[in-house]
C-alpha cells in the first residue's frame, strides 16, 4: 500500500509543481550555475561539517573539469568512488563467507558465475562483431556505390 500512496503522492505533486519546474528550466544559466555550485559546497560541508570535504568536493570538479575533453566519462569516476569503499568489505566478507584463498575463487568458480560471465563476453563478441560488420558494410557501400544503410522510418 505505501508503495501506491507514494505513486499517488508524487503525481500530485508533479501535477501541482509543473508550472514551476517549467519556469526553474527557464532560468539563465548565469544565474543557475552559481546557485546550483553554492548548494553543492553547501551539501559538501553539511554532511560531515568538515571544510575539507569541499576542497576535496572543488578539486574533482575541476579535474572532472579537465578530463572530459579527454574523452573520459565523470559518472564511472564517480561511481568509483562512492561505491569503492562500500564494496571493498563486502568483497572481503564474501571471501570469508566462500572460504576462499583468493579473489579467483570468489568470482571465477561456481555455475552461476561461469554462466554470467559467459553471457557477458558473448555480449561483447555480439557487439564488436556487429560494428565490425557495419563498418565493412559501409566501406563496401561507399566503394560500390550501394547504401546498405537501414530506413529510418516505420517499415
């Protein structure tokens, strides 16, 4: 039940807020780049009280800053660090758990994880295999004269 009244809730809310949110989107991004940076310093020192934690908050932005045109993503980075701590103890206690001597016998034994991990690298050759023969179709294309490009539309 409390899982339909949420639903409820926030489509009242949603419908109630909309013209708000709309007029929010609306706002220069001169105006909300600075208000959006304050509450991030704001909600980095709020959470432990500790301003270094907003110099630690300032020096990823800028480095995320810099790597972006470098063609990496933020949000892996990001993930890394949020999740790196929680699963380093659980990785830990699942070796504990499994009495394993190492991180191999934790992920690489057991029929589950063969099969996951099977499914995983064929996903990968399928991928790989299918760009690989995109790309011959294009070059074969463009050599011929032939588009072997797909319709855009509904068929």
């Amino acid at each position: 039940w409390s899982l339909l009244f949420a639903g409820i809730v926030t489509f009242i809310l949603g419908t109630l807020f909309a013209p708000l949110l709309v007029r929010i989107i609306k706002i220069p991004l001169r105006l909300l780049a600075p208000l959006i940076m304050l509450l991030a310093i704001i909600g980095a020192y709020a959470i432990r009280n500790n301003i270094f934690d907003v110099y630690i908050m300032l020096a990823l932005g800028v480095f995320v800053f810099l790597i972006r045109p470098l063609g990496f993503h933020p949000g892996p980075i990001g993930l890394g660090l949020i999740l790196g701590p929680i699963i380093e103890p659980s990785l830990v206690q699942a070796m504990y758990i499994s009495d394993a001597t190492s991180v191999w016998n934790v992920f690489f034994t057991g029929t589950i994880n063969i099969i996951l991990i099977t499914l995983s690298v064929l996903s990968i050759v399928v991928v790989v295999w299918s760009r690989q023969r995109d790309r011959m179709l294009a070059r074969n294309g463009a050599a011929t004269g032939i588009s072997h490009a797909k319709p855009d539309g509904p068929e």
